[in-house]
C-alpha cells in the first residue's frame, strides 16, 4: 500500500470510533476506487448491511462510459436513498470512508439527502 492508502485507512479508523450504525440511525458507508462508487446501508448493532448499491450492479449495465465520476455517485447516491425509503429508513448518519467531503463523496451525499435521506 501506498502512503495515501494507509492514510485514509488511519482516518477512516478514527472517524468510525465515532461513527457507529444503530438499527434506528444505521450509517451510510461510502467507499470509491478510481472505476467504480460503492455505498451500503449498515446496522453495526447486528452487523448486518440493509442496503447496498454500487455501480457495478445492474442498474447500471446499461450505462456506458466511465463509472468512477460525479455523475454515477449522484446515482448511486439517489438508488441508495430510494432503496432505503422503501425499508423504512429515513435517518442514517454518514460514514465518509476517510475520504475528504468533497467532488463524489459529496455529490453522493447531496443526491442521497435531495432524494428524502436525513443525515
């Protein structure tokens, strides 16, 4: 590993001493590679994940083009807040992965929250 990598990892480790998903309040969890935007739904009390989309499922095979910009974490953030709403999930508390809040880990929030998520 690279030391970017290890950096966000040491961050990623001190932001979830903080951040931890309940079944009321579970934590959306964000995680992208240069190709590719990842986002789950996780109850940490059970250690169960509620929802997951990436772009690499089938709601994006139609797509086509580059995965890992803006426009798919606006997406991905869209499908997760809509799959959420459809479990019951209105609140969830944001786990950035390490990542700075900025570019797609904010257009994912944006979308998440535009699409009725609270956080």
């Amino acid at each position: 590993m690279n030391s970017t990598t290890e950096a966000r990892i040491r961050r990623h480790k001190r932001i979830r001493k903080k951040v931890f998903g309940t079944p009321e309040r579970p934590r959306l969890s964000v995680y992208k590679s240069l190709n590719n935007m990842y986002a789950q739904i996780v109850d940490d009390s059970q250690g169960k994940t509620i929802v997951a989309v990436s772009t690499l499922g089938k709601d994006f095979s139609s797509e086509k083009g580059h995965k890992g910009n803006v426009n798919a974490a606006k997406k991905v953030g869209e499908l997760v807040a809509k799959r959420a709403l459809e479990k019951g999930l209105k609140t969830v508390v944001l786990d950035r992965g390490g990542y700075p809040y900025h570019g797609r880990v904010k257009a994912l929030a944006d979308s998440a929250r535009k699409a009725g998520l609270e956080f």
